[in-house]
C-alpha cells in the first residue's frame, strides 16, 4: 500500500509545483533597499546577486512560513528574496521617471503637432493664394478669349463683307466692260454714219455737179430759141 500512496502522492506535488510555476507574476524590488537573492531560503545560503532598488523580477513561488519568495530576474537567474521587501508594482521614483518622459515624449510630440499644424496651416495659405492667382488667371484668360471671338466674328464680317463687295466689283466690271464695248461699237456706227452721209453729201454734189449744168444748158438753150 506504500508504494501505491507515493505513486499518487508525486502526480500531486508535480501538479501543485506547475500550479506554483504557472502562477507566476511580477513584482519590484522595494525602492528602500538594496536587496540580495540567495540560492536557497534563509540567511545561510549562498547571496547570488544584489538587486537594486526597483528591479522587476517574476515570482515563482511565495512560501509564507519562510518569508522568502522564489523569483528570477530578468537575466534568468533564480534565487530567493525576502517578500516582505517585494512590491507590487514599480518603485514610484521610477514610475514618476516614466511618467516625466512620457509627459516629456507628449510635450514633444505636442510640439511635433504644432509643428506638423503650422507646416499645413503654411502650405494651406500657399494653395489659398495659388487657387487665387489662378482664378484671376483665369478670368483674364476668359476675357481675352471672348475678344478673340468678338475679333473672330468682326473678321468673319469683314471678309463676307469683303466677298460681297469683291462680286459686286466683279459685276461692276463686267457692266463697265459691257458699256464699253457698247460704246465702242456705237463709235464705230457713228463713224459709218458720217462716212456713209460723207458719202452721199458726196453723191449728191456730184449729181448736181453734172446735173445742174445741164440744167442751165437746158434753159439757155429754150432762151436762145426765143
């Protein structure tokens, strides 16, 4: 029956030391002291290290009737410490060291803000100005465009204007073109005219050159036969 009773009992103590392992938690070296962590739970084992004031450590195991807890540091040691000289939580000139740079870190990145707030409040202006320039740009360059328009439209104007004079000037031609010709050939009937009355003034006086003589003849002769 021995045998059997330890069997049970070592399951039982490897549970509870893994309940005492994974119950594990942090704790601080009392900012009053400088501490030592020995290799066994009392004053006559060997001293390992000596914390400082403020050292984190994990607890492994507390052992109230020692008064020592079973611990290891952040570089891995174990040991134990007396655990009337553990707290908590960090000592407070450390948590006020925290506090100084975190407030420190928040004034500077407060500044890192203003800085950012007053980098885009400038580039802000910049743009306003720039959209300024560019509106007024824009409306010279929309007046220049509707002179542009209004030039293009006289121009258009002027040129069927323009075309329009140029036919009536072509008709005005051909209309001079027309009368001349018209007034040379009236000319040259007129010169056919004279010629042809030339002609007959002409012919007639010839007629009455040959003929009035034989007229005078004619009554000289009727004289002389009286």
């Amino acid at each position: 029956m021995k045998p059997m009773k330890i069997s049970l009992a070592a399951p039982l103590i490897a549970a509870l030391l893994f309940s005492a392992t994974a119950a594990a938690e942090s704790a601080w070296v009392s900012d009053q002291f400088e501490i030592t962590l020995r290799s066994g739970p009392s004053t006559s084992n060997a001293i390992e290290l000596m914390l400082k004031s403020g050292a984190q450590l994990e607890v492994l195991e507390r052992d109230p009737e020692t008064g020592y807890s079973r611990v290891r540091t952040g570089g891995g040691t174990e040991g134990y410490v007396l655990t009337r000289y553990l707290m908590n939580e960090p000592a407070a000139r450390d948590q006020l060291a925290k506090l100084t740079g975190q407030l420190t870190n928040e004034a500077s990145r407060g500044s890192s803000l203003n800085n950012q707030l007053g980098a885009i409040r400038s580039q802000y202006d910049t743009a306003s100005k720039r959209i300024e320039t560019l509106e007024r740009e824009k409306s010279e360059l929309e007046e220049e465009l509707a002179e542009i328009k209004r030039t293009a439209a006289n121009v258009i104007s002027i040129n069927s204007q323009n075309k329009q004079l140029r036919e009536e000037l072509a008709g005005e031609e051909i209309r001079v073109a027309t009368l001349e010709q018209e007034n040379r050939e009236l000319s040259s009937q007129t010169t056919r005219y004279w010629f042809m009355s030339g002609a007959l003034v002409l012919v007639v006086g010839m007629v009455l050159g040959l003929w009035l003589p034989r007229i005078r003849w004619q009554r000289r002769s009727r004289y002389d036969r009286f």
